[in-house]
C-alpha cells in the first residue's frame, strides 16, 4: 500500500479532489490525468481514493453492457457472439459469483 493507505496526508494540491482530507474540500471530479497520478503517487486503486468516481464509471460501463446485450440476442454472427461472450466475462468480472448469463 501507498502512503496515502499508511495514514500520510496527501499533498495540498490533491486535497480538493480526495474526500475527507480537508472539511469543505474533496467535492470537485478529478480529471483522468489526476486519478492516475493519485493512484500512482499513494499506489492504491482509484476506488480507494475516488469511491464515487469509480462507482459512477462502473455504473455507466455496465448500463452500456447490459443495453448492447439486449441489443445482440437473437444475433448469430460470430462477431456478435464474441461480443456476448465479452459481456459474460465483464459480468464475471464486476460481480464475482454472479451467473455470468445474468447480464
């Protein structure tokens, strides 16, 4: 674990994009290049630092998912068939457990 996991406070720039470092501070969405320097400063993953960030990006990956394998079933092409099969996995992967048909 980084720093930031070790107690240490992360720098004053960071403090008006990470919640909790500072009262009022943390409420504006870092730009992607800020996430990954974040991540790669304090070494933990983006959720850790960004939880609403990257809940929201998982939500709207995963309502895409969900509308493009509505929109392939019925389809036989082998293109769309690979496509399904990434879907199952993207399930798989985001949910743990989960029947990867479920989509």
């Amino acid at each position: 674990m980084g720093a930031y996991a070790k107690g240490a406070r992360p720098p004053s720039w960071a403090s008006k994009w990470i919640p909790g470092v500072s009262p009022g501070k943390g409420k504006r969405q870092p730009t992607f290049p800020i996430v990954i320097a974040c991540v790669l400063l304090f070494g933990v993953q983006a959720a850790e630092i960004f939880p609403a960030l990257v809940n929201d990006v998982e939500d709207n990956v995963m309502q895409y998912a969900y509308e493009l394998y509505r929109e392939l079933q019925g389809n036989t092409s082998s293109a769309a068939k690979a496509k399904l099969e990434l879907l199952d996995q993207l399930v798989a992967h985001v949910n743990p457990g989960q029947d990867e048909h479920a989509v």
